[in-house]
C-alpha cells in the first residue's frame, strides 16, 4: 500500500470538493477555486470532512498514480484554505525589485532592467529596508504554479559560489567556494 496514497486527507470546515462522472476534481474555498483531472483508473470519494483516493490493482502504473494524485488533492485543499506564500531574496549590491500590478521589475546588475510578467493568480510584493536585500514575496494558492514562476525569477540571476551573489530564496543556505588565495 502507498504510504502516501492511503493517508486521508482531511477538509476544512471552509471547503467544499466536488468529483464530476469524468473525475474533474473541484476544489473551492476562501482562497479561490482550483481544479485537476484525476485519472480514469482512480477513484476519489468524500466520507464525511475527509476525502480518500482509492486504487483498482496493484499495477506499478496504479500504485505511482495513487500517491501522486493524493499529493495533487492535497495540495488543492491546502492552497484554496491557506494559501502558499514564496519569498527570494536579492543578494548584491545595487539589486533592486518593484512591483507595478501583474509586472515585476528587476534590476541585478545587467545593462538593463528585466520586466517579468506574473500570472493573474499570483499576488506579489516587493520590500527594500535599508541595509537589508530585497525580497519579493509571491502568494498564489496554486502550488505548481508559485514555485515554477518562483524558479524562473531565480533563474534570472543565479547564486553564484565565491560572493553569494544572486537571486535566492529565504533561509535558503548557499554553499561557498575558498577563492584563488585559499590555495597559496
């Protein structure tokens, strides 16, 4: 049995799920509405405040779908009732970030200042204090969503080993390289 596949997943009070005869999963609460397809083998159903996705056989193919779309709900639930919040940090000198409605300015030290365009689901903020870096805060109830636009931002400008230069995100621990003095 998957250790993850059978493990019920529990509704807020604030929530409510929905499975349609083609399994649309829906998922709605304060946050916004979120859906996904669930495959034809599986089967979602709601015993009182818990939801619990089954699996026909033990097919290998079964056994990897019934975790992964546990996960997928899971994660539906937790985004519509609480929402998922991501923040990164600009480390450099002269890195700066705004926000003006749906586009994010940057600039990291190129010759020009990069506009990154966010997606209407995710809300952003942009705060500078003074002697600290900047850090641009994302919140979106679409889990997949906010790390894939979280991961773009931060390829813009990767964190380099020798100063720890470059775009990372918050409490992340970056390992440091010795420079060419190191040796001597």
């Amino acid at each position: 049995m998957s250790r993850i596949g059978k493990l019920p997943i529990n509704l807020p009070n604030n929530t409510e799920i929905s499975v349609d005869d083609k399994n649309l999963v829906t998922v709605k609460g304060p946050k916004g509405t979120l859906t996904t397809r669930v495959d034809a083998d599986m089967t979602v159903k709601q015993e009182d405040n818990q939801i619990i996705v089954e699996r026909p056989t033990e097919q290998k193919r079964h056994r990897a779908m019934h975790g992964l779309y546990r996960s997928l709900i899971n994660n539906m639930v937790i985004g519509v009732s609480e929402g998922y919040k991501e923040q990164l940090e600009l480390v450099g000198v002269g890195y700066k970030a705004s926000v003006q409605g749906q586009v994010l300015e940057l600039s990291l030290g190129y010759s020009h200042n990069i506009f990154v365009s966010l997606p209407a689901e995710i809300a952003a903020t942009a705060v500078t204090e003074k002697g600290k870096a900047p850090v641009v805060t994302l919140e979106s109830n679409d889990k997949q969503l906010i790390g894939q636009v979280a991961a773009k931002i931060r390829s813009l400008r990767k964190v380099e080993p020798y100063k720890g230069k470059g775009i990372r995100f918050v409490g992340e621990v970056v390992r440091r390289k010795a420079g060419k003095t190191a040796s001597k």
